[in-house]
C-alpha cells in the first residue's frame, strides 16, 4: 500500500473546489494510507488564526480531514521550512506527496518523488508516478 503525504493547501481543495481527495487518489493510484507530518497540523492551527471567516473555517474544517490520516511526528530542524521537512521526509520514506504548491512540486520532481495534484480546479493527476 502506497502512503501518500497530505500537505496543508491540499488538504483544504475539498472545501475550495468540491473534489473528494481520497476517493480521487485512490482511483490513480489504488490503495493508500494518507499521511500528514505534525509540522502541518501546526502550520493548518496557525493559518486558522486568520481574520478571514471564510479562510478560518477552510482550515478548521482541514484540521478535521486530517482525522482520517495517519500523523507522523516529525520535528522542524533548524533553518528549515514547512517544504524542506515534506522533501526530506518523503525522500527518506519513499513517500508520495500530494500537494498544489508548484515550487514544493518542481523541487520533489528534481528528486524523482511522485506527486499528485489539482488540475483545472477539478480533478487530480498524479506526476512520475511508476
């Protein structure tokens, strides 16, 4: 079974754009275990901290989607940000990594990770999956 790392933006396209993550991944690649590290659920409680209702109630209801996965605690090391711990974490565990942000993506892409992605807002693909 494939485990495939949530990270926080894609965590929060089924409330902005209506797309089921996990029955959608689970039709490109089959049967996987979602993961999300603790640095994102730190990262959803901070950005739920917004002004914005809107905004605060997407990542309150990410905070509840992330019940159905599994947490790994990972710890932030020094000088290294939210993208550097899903790189390395992904590269050590031969993880996929499901993600929107185009940077993380073409840095996990330089490193043959596989990714998995919103396209035209509607639907996901998966990127140098084997």
């Amino acid at each position: 079974m494939r485990k495939v790392i949530l990270d926080a933006n894609f965590l929060l396209v089924p409330f902005q754009f209506k797309v089921d993550i996990f029955s959608e991944i689970e039709a490109l690649i089959g049967g996987f275990e979602p993961i999300v590290l603790s640095t994102t659920i730190e990262e959803l409680k901070r950005l739920s901290a917004v002004k914005s209702e809107k905004a605060r109630r997407n990542f309150s209801a990410a905070l509840e989607l992330v019940k159905k996965c599994r947490i790994v605690n990972v710890e932030l090391k020094p000088g290294e940000s939210y993208d550097d711990i899903i790189l390395r974490v992904a590269n050590e565990g031969k993880y996929i990594v499901a993600t929107n942000d185009s940077k993380l993506r073409r840095r996990l892409r330089d490193k043959g990770i596989t990714t998995v992605f919103l396209r035209q807002k509607s639907h996901l693909e998966v990127d140098g999956y084997a």
